[in-house]
C-alpha cells in the first residue's frame, strides 16, 4: 500500500523539516500520482501520523514545532477555502433559476 511505503520511506529518510523532499521528487520515488500523494498524506495524517510539509515539501515532523507549523499552514488553506467557497455560494445568486443544478 503506498501509504505505508510513504510512510516508510519519510520516517527513514526524511526527517525534520531540514531533510523535506519535494512533492515532484517523492511521486517519482514512490511511483505514483499528485493525488494518490495528497490522498496517502490525508490519510497518514487522520492515522495521527505526524507527516508535515512546508514550501520546500513534506518530511516527518521531528518536534512540536514542525507539526504546529504544518497545522497552521493547513488553518490557512482551510481559510482560503471557505472563502472561496463563499464566493461560489453568493454566485449562484447570479443564476436566479436560469440553470437546471443540483444545490449542495
């Protein structure tokens, strides 16, 4: 399973925020797509598993430090999100009927 061979493979050779291997580079290694990536980092992550990830790519967190960094890197993202969500949302106003949909 590629989630326990990302896992394997960070825990050994990655470690601290000092030893991050690009996402590009780690797909390569491990043979497999972006989103089969992210999918196995979600997952290692919900596990409890503490994968961080920074600009320069993912690593496994050696300190609270790294893993309150990965967590408000994530806040952000989920910040950005809603609001785009948001916008979406106010969008459809736009719409009035006009188009046959499926609403949330």
């Amino acid at each position: 399973m590629k989630k326990d061979e990302l896992k394997e493979h960070l825990s050994r050779n990655c470690r601290g925020r000092g030893r991050a291997v690009g996402g590009e580079r780690l797909r390569r290694t491990l043979r497999i797509s972006e989103n089969e990536l992210r999918k196995a980092v979600n997952r290692l992550r919900r596990e409890g598993v503490p994968i961080a990830s920074d600009q320069t790519g993912y690593f496994y967190a050696q300190t609270a430090g790294e893993v309150y960094a990965t967590i408000r890197n994530l806040k952000k993202m989920r910040s950005g999100l809603d609001a785009a969500i948001t916008g979406l949302e106010q969008s459809l106003e736009k719409f009035d009927g006009k188009s046959p949909g499926v609403r949330p």
